[in-house]
C-alpha cells in the first residue's frame, strides 16, 4: 500500500496537473477569440454592399464598404476573409456560382478553415428567384406587372395564383409559390451551417438578416417605388417570412440570427430618409439594396450581437 505522505504527494502532483490542463483549455491559443482572430464573410449582394463604393471582384460587386469590411476594421481581426457575392444562393456555400455560364466565384466555404473564429453569412434571398439574377427575376416581375396593372397586386397575383373563382364570386389565391422556395431553402440553409460547424468548429456563426426594404404602411410607397400599394403588403409579407425562417433555422443550427430589419425600420426604399435603396438609387446602391449608411447600420448590429 501507498505511504501516507505518498498519497498527499500523489494528490498534490494531480491537482496540479489538472490545473494546468484547464488553464491551457482556456488559452487563446487553443481558440482564437471570435472578435479578434480569423474572420470569414459569406453571403449574397445585401452581405457584398453591392453597387457602394468601391466594389471589386467583377459581378459579385463586392464593396469595401459592405458591412463585414466594416465589422472587421471594428473588430481589429487579425485576419479578414470577404468571399461574399451579388446573386449567390444557399448552394453557392458548396458549389462554384455561374452567371450566364460564367463563373464568378468559386464554392464559398473553401474559404472557411478550422482556424476561423468568425462567420457572418447573409443568404437565402436569391433563392425567391430561379435564374441566375435570383430575387432580381422577382423584382422585374412585380415592377412589370405594376405597370399594366397599377391598381392591383399582380405581383401576387403571379406568384400566389390569384384568379376570379365563379363558385365563391370573389377574387382568390392558391398555393404561394415564394412561400414554398422559401420553405424548401430551410433544409438548404440548415445543411450548409452544419458544414461550416464542421469545417471551423471554434467559429462563432452569425446568420445575417434582410433589413427593412418596404415600409410597414404600404401606403408609403404610393407614386414613389413602381410596385403597387397592394404589393407593398404582400411583399413586405414575404420578407417577413424570410427573416422569421431565418431566425428559426439559425436557433436550431447553433448560429446566431443577427436582426437587421428592425434598425433599419422607416429607412426603406420608400423613405424620405433611405438607408435602402429604390428602383432609382439617389445614392450609390444596387436598386432596393442598402446603400452605405444601410451597410454601416447593418454593421453595427453585427457588433451588437457580439456584445460590442
């Protein structure tokens, strides 16, 4: 049996042991902090500040003021990675994007390394579209259809099968087609976290939301966007739904779901003061994009989600 006094050495020699295994645990050179280390941006043209000044990277239109530029300077990271682009779609994390059979940039998460510590990844709106323009196909829809119908809601007319239904003598919709590409990016976007969880398993995530494009009272908008006040609340409707998929999808996929919607409330396309962008930009913005002050507000609430 142990000696007494070689026990008491024993139990001294463990606990020190321990001590300096969790110390270690807790260095920064096992995980970088997520405000300091590797920063890596992904995501669409809300995410590249397309059309703000300067932009580079040919169509991806990838600004040097979009909000992860700005989050990035904030932060002092050691190492900052921009791989957003115009256009791109949930499948754009795993596959090379083409426009018009171009390639334009390459898988997006060949940029996410298992030294990564942060990640903001604005996505999922392009996929409301099915051609390379993504949302920009939807937008030309809805801006057509005002025109021959400025009145109505052709736009939702068009993707949620409005027509005159004789039986119950009133103006009907069907299925939703926007609420059902919506539905099926879910899975899309959900696999896509889980692999960048794979490939920098010490990075924090943050999920970046749409902010406000259209005012909450569709009036607003009246004789000033070329979308009918009709379609105003039913697009409005849309983004909502996107944001709240959003939100569910990162709760569910250890991301955080950063809220750009509500800081940018009364700044729309259709504000007296715009943060976004309408159909005719007054500043440098792609249309119903943010322009720079849109970029910086979403910037700031990028900060505010990691407590800066």
């Amino acid at each position: 049996m142990l000696s007494r006094a070689l026990k008491r050495s024993s139990v001294l020699v463990s606990g020190a042991l321990l001590a300096a295994a969790l110390t270690a645990a807790g260095s920064p050179a096992q995980a970088a902090s997520p405000t300091t280390g590797k920063y890596v941006a992904l995501g669409d043209s809300y995410a590249a500040g397309a059309g703000v000044p300067h932009s580079s990277a040919g169509l991806c239109l990838r600004s040097d003021h979009n909000y992860g530029h700005l989050v990035a300077a904030a932060l002092g990271s050691n190492s900052y990675t921009d791989v957003t682009c115009a256009a791109a779609k949930v499948e754009a994390m795993t596959e090379p994007q083409y426009d018009a059979f171009i390639k334009v940039n390459d898988p997006q998460l060949n940029a996410v390394t298992p030294d990564t510590s942060l990640i903001t990844l604005g996505i999922g709106g392009n996929d409301l579209g099915t051609s390379d323009l993504g949302v920009g196909d939807v937008i030309a829809t809805c801006v057509a259809g005002a025109v021959v119908n400025p009145f109505g809601t052709p736009c939702k007319d068009h993707y949620a099968d409005g027509h005159w239904s004789w039986s119950q003598w009133a103006w009907v919709w069907g299925e939703d087609t926007l609420a059902d590409r919506i539905d099926a990016a879910e899975p899309q976007l959900a696999a896509a976290l889980q692999k960048i969880h794979a490939k920098a398993p010490n990075a924090k995530v943050l999920l970046v939301g749409y902010p406000s494009v259209l005012p909450e009272n569709e009036w607003d908008c009246a004789g000033r966007q070329p979308v009918t006040v009709g379609d105003v609340a039913y697009l409005r409707g849309v983004l909502n739904r996107l944001n709240t998929m959003l939100a569910t999808t990162a709760k569910a996929n250890n991301a955080t779901y950063v809220d750009t919607q509500t800081p940018t409330r009364g700044h729309d396309a259709c504000s007296d003061d715009r943060w976004i962008e309408g159909a005719l930009p007054g500043s440098p913005a792609v249309p119903f994009h943010p322009n720079a002050t849109g970029e910086q507000v979403m910037a700031t609430a990028v900060l505010h989600a990691l407590g800066r």
